[in-house]
C-alpha cells in the first residue's frame, strides 16, 4: 500500500516539475520576444511591409485630395530613403 502511495506522490512531483519548468521556458521566451520588440520599436527602423502601408496611406490621402503633388513627391521621395 505505502508502495502505491510514493509512486502516486512520485508522479505528482514528476508532474508538478514539468509544468514548472513548462512555465519558465514560457517566461524566458517570452521576455526575449519582449526585448527584441521593445528594442527593434526603438531602432527607428522600417520594415518592408511599414513602408508599403506608409505607401498605401499616402497614394490614398493623394487620391482624396488631402495633399497636394508636392507634397505627395516629398513624401515618396522620404519613404523611398527609408
């Protein structure tokens, strides 16, 4: 009966030390998804896909009228140096 019982605890704890370190993997991956996040915001940086949106919003703002050709071709031209 006793043998039973440790090997039932025994499982518990083998248990309870997975979801643990199941938890810490959790905590560590995400902390260094954290830090590359806040550090690539902080770069200034743009991606390709930023610029393409940045892109898009522009040819729309053109197209209803909110900025003239001007200021379209100096916005263009800055993205395109990006």
């Amino acid at each position: 009966m006793m043998d039973a019982m440790m090997w039932g605890m025994g499982l518990w704890g083998l248990l309870l030390i997975i979801v643990l370190l199941a938890v810490l993997v959790f905590v560590v991956l995400g902390s260094v998804w954290l830090l590359r996040h806040l550090r690539q915001s902080d770069s200034g940086t743009l991606d390709q896909g930023s610029i393409d949106s940045a892109r898009e919003v522009l040819r729309r703002r053109y197209a209803g009228g909110e900025i003239d050709d001007e200021e379209y071709e100096r916005r263009l031209t800055a993205l395109t140096w990006q």
